[in-house]
C-alpha cells in the first residue's frame, strides 16, 4: 500500500500561482510514477502530469504544457505541481495518484490505470 496526502492547495486570482505537494508513505520502497489528475464535480477526472520513478520521463497535459511542471524529490517521496499563471478554468480537485510500474515505463495518462490515490486538494482560481 502507498499513502498518498496532497497540500498546497488554496483560493488565489489568476495569474497567479500555487506549488501543490504530495507525500507518498508505505510500500515506498517500490519504484512508481506519480501523477496529478484534476476533476470538478460533474465531469470526468482529467490527467494533468505525471513523472516516473527517477524523473527522468514526465508528461504534461497539452492544456497545461507552459504552466504546470511536474517534478519529484525521491529523498523525501514526495512529488509536486508547480502551477504557474492560474486561470479560473484550472479550478478543480487536485489529486495525486501513484502507479508501480517500469522506470523505463512512460507514465500513464489513464486515470484507472493508477492503484493508489490520495484524497485531493482543493484550488479555486477567481477572475
């Protein structure tokens, strides 16, 4: 089992920007990719960015490429989510989710792919 907890999260105007964290605890000595998905109620959970085991292989969505980086810090499992130049339509829950898979694996972008998921952050972008 991974544990998975986001924080960072919070109401800001757009443009402007917010570093979401998600620490991973448990089977941690496993090798797995992290992701961000993004859902607000009524639609589907939207992938956002994912990055493997050593960091060396990301992707982002096409509707955040520029703004949102992915990245990870092994030393202290946790993975973040620069978000830069927010925009009202970034408002959503954000949630991590992990994967054991392949370092050499791309990371997936399905979001039922994933095994273990963390309860979400909220970030409310206003105009």
């Amino acid at each position: 089992q991974v544990q998975l907890v986001e924080s960072g999260g919070g109401f800001v105007q757009a443009g402007g920007l917010l570093r979401l964290s998600c620490a991973a605890s448990g089977r941690t000595g496993s090798k797995y990719a992290l992701a961000w998905f993004r859902q607000t109620p009524g639609e589907e959970r939207e992938f956002v960015a994912a990055i493997s085991w050593s960091g060396g292989n990301t992707n982002h969505a096409d509707s955040v490429k520029g703004r949102f980086t992915i990245s990870r810090d092994n030393a202290k499992n946790t993975v973040y989510l620069q978000i830069n130049s927010l925009k009202p339509e970034d408002t959503a829950v954000y949630s991590c989710a992990a994967i054991i898979i392949s370092e050499y694996r791309t990371p997936p972008f399905r979001w039922n792919e994933y095994q273990y998921w963390g309860q979400g952050t909220q970030v409310t972008v206003s105009s």
